[in-house]
C-alpha cells in the first residue's frame, strides 16, 4: 500500500498562500482613502483568500496504490486504474513528474511523483513499481 504525496511542492505553496494573502491582507486594511469602503476592504482580503486556495490547489496531487490498482488525483480530476491496464511505470532522466503508460498507448501523468522531491520520489517510484510486477505476475 502507497500512499504519497509531494513534498517540497506543498511548502512552496504554502508559503506562497500564505505570503499571498497576508500581502492582499495588509493592502485590504491599509485601503484608508475616503473613496474605499468597508466593502472594499473586506473585498480585498476576500481576493487573497481566493488566490492562497488556488495557489494551495497546485499542491493537490496525490496517489494511492494497492494491490488491485492504482488511484490518480492531480490537480484537477484523477484516475483509478487497475495495473493490468498499465503497460509500465516511466520515470525518465529530465522528466518533471511519473507518467504511466496504458496498454492502450495512451500516458497519464503521475503529478504528486515529482523530481523535485528526489529520492523520496525515487522510492515512491520504486514501491509502485514493485506492486505493479506483482499485480503482473499473478494475473
């Protein structure tokens, strides 16, 4: 069982998010001039809101495996995929994330597996790996 994701990704957003909504927090109060509201206040902290919750979606990714497949979530939309349905596991020299190609030449993009984290990723790689061969050989 493999549950993994990213590392180093997750801490650059949520500094991101939080840099981000303390800048529109400050910019919402410091908002003085007679033309802005209260409204206008609470309309630009509202604004980092919105913008830390996309910048924490980019921080998303997630995969879990199990002896029967494999379960996908990248930032918008995921997969569950059993492992007779994929023909390998590519983790390329260069390559920014895992992609796992289908029988059917078809590639999925694996985003919580990311060469950034190095060998934590390296060794989610291998784990996967070492549950798809054995979902292979008992099939």
């Amino acid at each position: 069982m493999l549950d993994y994701r990213p590392h180093r990704v997750r801490i650059v957003c949520a500094i991101g998010a939080a840099c981000i909504f303390v800048l529109f927090t400050v910019i919402g109060v410091a908002l003085t001039n007679a033309t802005f509201r209260p409204g206008d206040k609470y309309a630009m902290i509202g604004l980092g809101v919105v913008f830390a919750a996309g910048i924490m979606l980019i921080a998303r990714p997630r995969v879990k495996a199990d002896a029967e497949g494999i379960s996908v979530q990248n930032i918008i939309g995921g997969y569950r995929l059993p492992w007779d349905a994929i023909r390998k596991l590519r983790f390329d020299k260069g390559q920014p994330w895992l992609y796992l190609e289908l029988e059917n030449d078809d590639a999925v993009a694996v985003l919580a597996v990311q060469a950034a984290d190095k060998l934590r990723a390296v060794e989610a790689v291998k784990c996967l790996r070492s549950l798809h061969a054995q979902a292979r050989h008992t099939v």
